[in-house]
C-alpha cells in the first residue's frame, strides 16, 4: 500500500445519503446560521454585557447570543466533517485542497477586502479610522486570512478554521478509521488546552469535525443519530439551567480557569448540537419546511454578509434606539437579524447573473431567479384551484 492509499477514501466503501437526512441538514444549515447573526449584533457599549444584573431582555440577550448563537457552530462543524468523507471519497485529497482553496480561501479574502473597502471609505466620510486593521504584515494576515486574530469581517474565522480542518481530513480519517476513541480523546485534549497554539481559532471545531466524519465512517444510520441526539437532551436542559444560573448570579466566564470555561462550552455546544439536530426533524415534518430549503441557497451569503450590515446598520439604529441596556435595544437585536436574512435574498439575487461576483462572494453558486420561483409558484396555486 503507497502512503497515498492510505489517505484515500474508497469511493464504494460509503453508503449514500438518505433524502431525509439531507433535507434535515439543509434545514439545519439556515437555522443555525440565523441564530448565529444574534450573537454578533454589536451592543455599543465598551463594557461587558453579562456583568450587568439580569432582566427579562437581559435573559433573552444571553439565551440567543451566548448559548444558542454561539453553540449553533457545533453543529454545522458537524455537518461539515459529515460530508469531507464523501468529498475526500469522490475527488480525492489534492483536488478537495484546491476545491476548498476556491469554496473557502476565496469567499474569505473577499470579504475581508469587501469590509476594508467599506471601512476605508466611511473613514474617508467620517472622518473615523479606528476599526481599520494595523497596516503590517500580520496586521493585514489577520485582517484578510484570520492568521494568528480575528479577521475584519469576524464571523469568517470558521472559515479559516474549517480550510485547515479539511487540510487535516485525511489524516483525521486515517485516525478515525484505526483509533477512533484515542482520536476524540486526543482532539478533546487539543480543545481543551490548544488555543494558544493558533493552529485554530476555536480548537473546538475539529472536535466536531471529526464527530461529524466519525458518523460517516461508521455509518450511523439517522434513526441512530436520533437516538444518541435524545440521550443527550438531559444534558442540554442542566446545561441550560447552569448557564442561566451563571447569568442570573453575574458569574463572568472570563473569571473562569481556560479548563473549566472550555469545559463548561464544549459541554453546552455538544448538548446544544443534538437540540439543533432534533428541531431540524419537527421543522422537516412541518408546514414550514418548504421555507427552510429555499432559504438554504442564500445561508452562506448570509453568514459572510451580516456581520458587515450589522456593522454599518447598527450605526443609525443605535442613534434612535440606544445602545445595549436602553429600553429600545431590543428593536435593534431583533431588527438586524431579519434585515440580515432579507439582505442576503436581495444581495445574492443581484449578483446571481455574474459568475466572478459569485465565485468572490458565495463560493461559485448561485440561486434560482427569484421571478421563476414566483412564476412557479402562481402555477401551483392556478393549478390547485383548478
């Protein structure tokens, strides 16, 4: 065996993927991207928002955006890992690389320039220069590539993180095919004290990653997935109590050891992961699936572009509404998100006719035309009344 077979996925060694559970991950891929803009509404205030004493809002602040935003990642980890194996499987290591290069890389860069465009012209507007990034060699590795800090247009660290877990997938396949449990325990330890190695971002995810080829490898069927998801619904109500408890006695994660804090996510992430898992089964079986699958062509343009809209938008909105702790604050948290999803419908379908545009700001893919679907739809229901 040539150390490339070792690497190799046998294309026939994986069974295909049931029409149900790829729908569940469609689902799975818009609702966790929409619950993560929440986490990146910017509250206008220097301090930190959970060391205030809890309300009402307060509560339903932490809830979305440090529980169910943040947690909302696992899962798409997951997912991605899920499906690395069939890539690796069809193309190969060496064209994946370049795939990702293209579907990841690419989107990355371009976003980052897209917002130090925006950045460098409201400066030259406003006369205000201080969310421009260093103008050094790191300064702009981190601002255009996540390298060693956050990039420009934050939310696309996943994206850094999740290129280098796919330059990993072969030997994270090798691993997972031969020592599996030494590997999750080896990648646990990693997230646990691996943050200041800036190999990731969030050493998390390739612990999800590899759960989610772990799954695939083993080929766990989905009423399985099911049943390890339900196991773990006690541990996501303690999670959430805990969490809540923290919240409401001013704890501050901050104060925490790195251990226990990490300790205490990953735990949140995992249990939140399954809860994500299940509500994409009820929204499958119900009325609204058919909104959910055709959102997901336009969830990662969604996911590139809010936190850019936020940016800008929250600038006029804090004006009328306040900042973070003002009683019309919530307007702003609730207003964004929608003004996000709306935002990527009408942003992809304006550069749904230009495939260099696609290919800089949405991985290559485009969406259906807008006026089709509608054109489609009034058939359906001509055709129904009839």
């Amino acid at each position: 065996m040539t150390f490339r077979n070792v690497f190799e996925v046998p294309a026939g060694s994986l069974d295909p993927v049931r029409r149900s559970m790829s729908d569940r991950i469609r689902i799975a891929r818009g609702l966790c991207i929409v619950f993560m803009t929440f986490v990146h509404v910017p509250p206008g205030i220097g301090g930190n928002v959970y060391a205030r004493d809890a309300g009402v809002f307060d509560l339903v602040y932490f809830a979305l955006s440090r529980m169910v935003g943040l947690s909302s990642v696992s899962l798409l980890s997951v997912v991605s890992g899920y499906f690395i194996v069939s890539s690796l499987a069809k193309v190969g290591t060496h064209r994946l690389f370049v795939s990702k290069v293209k579907t990841l890389v690419v989107p990355l860069v371009a976003w980052n320039l897209l917002m130090l465009a925006l950045l460098a012209l409201y400066g030259l507007m406003r006369g205000k220069w201080q969310d421009l990034p260093d103008f050094t060699a790191l300064g702009m590795a981190d601002a255009l590539f996540a390298l060693t800090g956050w990039p420009l247009d934050v939310p696309l660290w996943f994206l850094r993180d999740l290129f280098v877990c796919c330059l990993f997938s072969p030997l994270l396949y090798v691993a997972l095919k031969r020592v599996p449990v030494a590997t999750i325990l080896l990648l646990i330890a990693y997230t646990l004290f691996g943050e200041d190695l800036y190999l990731l971002q969030r050493p998390q995810l390739m612990l999800f990653f590899a759960l989610g080829m772990w799954l695939r490898l083993s080929k766990t069927a989905e009423p399985v997935i099911d049943r390890m998801a339900r196991w773990l619904l006690p541990g996501l109500v303690v999670m959430v109590v805990l969490y809540m408890i923290l919240r409401i006695e001013n704890v501050l994660f901050g104060d925490m050891t790195d251990e226990l804090r990490l300790t205490l996510d990953t735990a949140l992430r995992i249990t939140m992961a399954a809860g994500f898992w299940l509500l994409t089964e009820a929204i499958r079986r119900s009325r609204f699936a058919g909104g959910f699958l055709w959102f997901e062509p336009y969830a990662f343009f969604l996911f590139c572009s809010h936190a850019i809209l936020f940016h800008f938008a929250a600038i006029p909105l804090r004006r009328v509404f306040g900042n973070y702790g003002s009683d019309l604050f919530a307007i702003t948290f609730f207003a964004l998100p929608c003004l996000a999803v709306i935002g990527a419908v009408i942003g992809l379908q304006a550069i749904n006719g230009s495939r260099p545009l696609l290919v800089l700001f949405n991985a290559g893919h485009g969406v259906e035309p807008l006026r089709k679907v509608a054109g489609r739809d009034a058939r359906a229901a001509r055709s129904r009344a009839g």
